[in-house]
C-alpha cells in the first residue's frame, strides 16, 4: 500500500476526489496516510470526516522545517491539493520526483508567482488566450516550474469569463489528478 501525503489550504474538493477515487480503486494500492493544512480550512474536516491523520502547521518562516519533520519517512508521494504556501528549494530537493502539484492553467502558461486561484482564470481571458486547462507536475523550487505529468485542455469561448473557466478548469482537474497520481505511483 502507497502512502499518500496531501497539502491543503482551501475547502479540500481535490482532497475528497483524491479520498472518492482510493476508494474506488480508481487511485489503486494507495491510502491517504496524512493531510496537512497551511491555515484552518475546510479541508482539514474533510480528513477528520474520513478518519485521515491531519494536522495544522502554520504558514511562517519555519513552515518547511516543521512540514518536513511531520511527513512520514514511508511516504511514496507528497500531493498539492489546492496547497498555497511557497516551499523551500531544500524540502523541493528533498523530496524531487515524490512531490506533485495540480495547476489551474496550461504550464507554462499563466504559471509562477501569484498565479493561482481566479488570478489565473483573469490572466487567461485578458491575453485572449483561445484554450485553458489543468496541468499536474512535479514540484520543483522554481514555482510552477516542474515537468509536466498530465495536461488537459478546453477552448476558451468569447462568452467565457473567469468564474467559467473556473468550472472547467475544475472538472478537468477531477479528470486528470487521480491518472496523474496513477502514473507517479506506476499503478
């Protein structure tokens, strides 16, 4: 059985597709042994309702440090799960090839700094762009700089506006994040 570490800073929905699709077998031979949040959020209930071992760290100075003395040493994959704190190149490096993120644009397009949530969803209707989508990649210390595991796309419509996109985005991320998690474990 694979233990899956996931980080949190929202209402968990990827959380909860991640828990539904271990459940399902979709996501085989894994269980989700730990959730750690960088504030309070909804996300940290979703585990307690699942009986998933979960704990708050605070974002601050040391976050990293204290992170990394909390993961499990039997840890065969660190999951981004809507995660909004920035970690140190050292944890990165630490855990290189082990550690996945779920982006809400087409890497690398709209990523890096400040480039999350709805911010990406404006950026991509102010460039004009004709297609958005999702993209899962390894985390490395440069933001939204790993390689692709999986992308997915849609066409971008006239009528479109952020809160649409927003919908699409995460009903591709629904699609792609437990394939994704698949490929990296080699289930």
């Amino acid at each position: 059985m694979k233990n899956i570490v996931i980080l949190v800073s929202g209402s968990g929905t990827n959380l909860q597709r991640i828990i539904d699709t271990i459940d399902s077998g979709e996501i085989q031979n894994a269980k989700v042994s730990l959730v750690v949040a960088d504030r309070e959020c909804y996300g940290l209930e979703r585990a307690k309702n699942h009986h998933i071992e979960n704990v708050l760290i605070p974002r601050g100075k040391n976050f990293s440090s204290e992170l990394g003395n909390m993961i499990p040493k039997d840890t065969d994959l660190i999951v981004l799960a809507g995660f909004l704190s920035i970690l140190k190149p050292e944890f990165c490096e630490n855990w290189s090839g082990k550690i996945i993120n779920i982006h809400p644009a087409l890497l690398p397009k709209f990523g890096g700094k400040g480039m999350w949530g709805m911010n990406v969803h404006h950026a991509v209707i102010e460039a004009g762009e004709k297609e958005s989508g999702a993209t899962v990649h390894f985390v490395t210390p440069g933001i939204d700089e790993g390689e692709a595991i999986l992308q997915k796309s849609f066409e971008v419509t006239a009528e479109d506006t952020p809160e649409t996109i927003a919908e699409k985005v995460h009903h591709i991320e629904y699609e792609i994040f437990p394939k994704a998690i698949n490929k990296v474990l080699g289930n």
